[in-house]
C-alpha cells in the first residue's frame, strides 16, 4: 500500500492510500525486487503527479555507508 499526504487548498493535509499492492513472485530474486519495485513505484507516480511541488527525496542519513549499497 502506498501512502501520502497533500497539503490541499483548505490548508490542511490529506491523507490518501491506495489499494493493496500484491507482490508478484519470481524464481530469480533481483527480478522479482525489480519488478514489485516498479510496481509499487507505479502506484506512487500517480501520487506524486497530482501535486509534484509537495514531492522530495530525503538525503542520506549516513551518507558514509552509500559505498556499502549495491
């Protein structure tokens, strides 16, 4: 499930969610992270175009560990 919050015109925020997303398996794991990746990312797209000046990506925390994500 994918969830948001938009601040709205009254000045207050709005909570929106969308369905259940069901993952999908696969016999090859990256595949399968890959794909129920895309797919939850699909979800939130809509989201995110319906108000894109409320989106933003947060920085590292410890961006000393990056070198350690694949």
């Amino acid at each position: 499930m994918v969830m948001v919050t938009n601040l709205q015109s009254d000045g207050k925020y709005h909570i929106l969610t969308s369905e259940l997303i069901e993952m999908d398996p696969h016999p090859d794991r990256e595949t399968e992270a890959l794909q129920n990746a895309e797919k939850v990312l699909g979800v939130a797209e809509k989201f995110i175009r319906q108000a894109p000046q409320q989106w933003s990506i947060s920085l590292p925390v410890w961006p000393e560990t990056l070198n350690l994500v694949p």
